[in-house]
C-alpha cells in the first residue's frame, strides 16, 4: 500500500469516528426523554446572537488599499 492510500484511509477512518460520535450525540440530545434537554441545559433552539457594528474605523477600507499603504498605516499605528 502507497503512502498516500495510508494516509487517505487514515482520514477516511478518522472521518467516520467522528460521524459515528456526532449521530450519537445528536441522538442523545434529541432523544424524548433526555434529562439536559428536559432540564433546559441543552437547548436545540437559540437565539442568533448580532453585531451592532455602527462605529466607523479609522483605518478605513482595507481590502482597497495598496500595499505601501497598509505598511504606512501599521508603522504609524506603531507596528513593525
């Protein structure tokens, strides 16, 4: 067997544990009489949590500047 057949087969098996434990918590949380879910410290419904991000940078657009720019910009905020 090649190298890279030992290594794909290691991450096949490694991807199957990892789906086999998450159906078995996925059964375990969902399951009608679970004492976590009935306590209420599981919860399969959440509130989404969000961002007010309202405050304008002072640095302003990043992904439009040059290069040079960005170097100008962290030596004078007092980077390297």
């Amino acid at each position: 067997m090649s190298e890279e057949n030992k290594v794909s087969n290691d991450i096949l098996a490694i991807l199957k544990a990892l789906t086999d434990k998450i159906e078995t918590l996925e059964r375990t949380v969902y399951a009608k009489d679970n004492l976590l879910m009935k306590s209420g410290l599981v919860v399969s419904q959440s509130p989404t949590p969000s961002m007010d991000n309202k405050i304008s940078s002072p640095v302003g657009d990043v992904g439009s500047m040059d290069w040079k720019d960005i170097h100008k910009m962290v030596e004078k905020v007092g980077g390297q």
